[in-house]
C-alpha cells in the first residue's frame, strides 16, 4: 500500500523528503506532528526505530553526532556519505523483508503487519524471534520512486496470503 501523498507531506512538512529505510531526516518535523497522539522523542524514534544505533558504533564520535542532527534536521542528504555508507561494500537486501510469524503476530496484535527493523539489517537472514527464514516482500527497500513510502500489505507480502485467509477463517 502506498501512502498517499498528502500523508506524507502532513507528516514531514515537506514533499520532497527522502524516503530512506535506514538513517531517515526530517524527523524533528515527523515528532512535532506526532505530538497530538503521543509524547514521543526524537531520540527515541531515533534509536529504537531507525539504523542508527547499528551504525553510530563504528563512527567517529564527531562524524556519528553529524549524523544524527542530519537525521533530526531536514538537510539529510548527505546521510549517508557522513556515515560511510556509500563508500562500504555491504550492499542492502533489495525487497523489504518479512517474517510470516511475525506477520501474522502483527495481524493479531494491531490488526495490520508493519516493516520490522531488524528483518531489514543487511546479513540477517532468519527472523531471530521465530527462526524462520524471511522473506522478500515486493516493495523494494529503495524503491523506484526516492519520495513514496509503502507500508507492509497482502499486497507486497503476496505469500501471506493464505495464512490472512488462515486467520480470519
Ligand atoms: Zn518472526
């Protein structure tokens, strides 16, 4: 499922955010428009949803706080120059990923599946709750388009088709 665009520019206050799985920017902005629902901060959308707590370790403590003000601010496209990305040979899986038992938990739970970080780390390759292989869904991790967001579906989790089907029999 696309997030329509009027979503996202509610969200960000802009329509020219990146849509980036890893180290996102613009989240300064993403927290202030959350804060009629939830007391949310920064830092811990920063540490406890994105990638940067995997990266900040093997930065340079000047070079990882860069990082992170990017990430705060809406000047992030220098990202992931600063965090030595670009220049490293660990290439990301292609398609977001998923776990059919996590899937199916997040049905249960909150009535709709939801991209989970640790399935999207490059070189994880089994769900570490469940042991199963995950699998690719058909939303590419850096899509087509650098400003649309999908959120996880039957639509790209086409193999979860039948365990939906399973649930709700
Ligand atoms: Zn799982």
């Amino acid at each position: 499922m696309l997030i329509p665009e009027s979503d996202r520019r509610g969200v960000f206050n802009s329509q020219t955010t990146v849509a980036t799985v890893d180290l996102p920017s613009n989240l300064n902005n993403l927290i202030q428009n959350l804060q009629i629902i939830s007391n949310y901060q920064v830092e811990d959308l920063i540490y406890k949803h994105t990638f940067y707590p995997l990266y900040s370790p093997f930065l340079p403590a000047n070079r990882s706080n860069q990082v992170l003000e990017s990430m705060k601010g809406d000047y992030g496209g220098d990202i992931h120059t600063r965090a030595g990305i670009m220049a490293s040979s660990i290439t990301m899986p292609k398609y977001f990923r998923f776990c059919p038992t996590c899937w199916e938990e997040d049905l249960k739970s909150y009535g709709e599946p939801y991209w989970h970080r640790i399935h999207q780390i490059s070189g994880v390759l089994v769900c570490p709750f469940h042991g199963e292989v995950l699998q690719d869904s058909l939303a590419l991790l850096h899509g087509f388009n650098k400003h649309e967001y999908y959120a996880a579906s039957t639509d790209n989790c086409s193999i979860n088709n039948n365990t939906v089907a399973k649930i709700r029999a």
